[in-house]
C-alpha cells in the first residue's frame, strides 16, 4: 500500500472508531523545507519522501499486528503507544 492509500484510510472505520491517518509532522516540514530550496526529485505532498505517518484514534485493543494487517504493507517501524 502506498502513502496515498495508506492516507485514503483516513475516516474509516477500526473496531468502530474512526482513524486518523496523516504525514507525521516531520515529513511535512521535510516536504516543506525540499520544496522551498528547490531540491530535484521531490514529488510532494505525499511522494517519494514522505516515510513516516501518524495513525490516530485508534482503539485501545488495536495491537501492533493488527495495525501492519490493516495497512497491509511492509513496515519497518509501527509503534503503539
């Protein structure tokens, strides 16, 4: 799944809250600063550089495991706090 799919979850349903799913505030400010200096090969807003996202609302008995399921693409990092 790609950020923009991850990101389309945005409002959907997990255990029956909605999740909140959006570029962490450092790759936007990252997109942000590549932008301004011009930097090549950047596609924004949510392109090649954007790698990490913030996932929120979620249920309290939403695990680790299930949240790699539900986004369905290799992670190299997921932490439930």
């Amino acid at each position: 799944m790609s950020v923009p799919m991850a990101i389309a979850l945005s409002g959907q349903l997990l255990f029956g809250q909605p999740v909140m799913v959006k570029p962490s505030e450092a790759e936007k400010n990252l997109a942000q600063s590549n932008a301004s200096s011009g930097a090549a090969g950047v596609v924004g807003p949510y392109g090649s550089v954007d790698r990490k996202l913030y996932v929120g609302n979620l249920h309290f008995n939403m695990t680790e495991t299930l949240l790699r399921e539900v986004f369905g693409f290799s992670l190299s990092h997921c932490q439930v706090s």
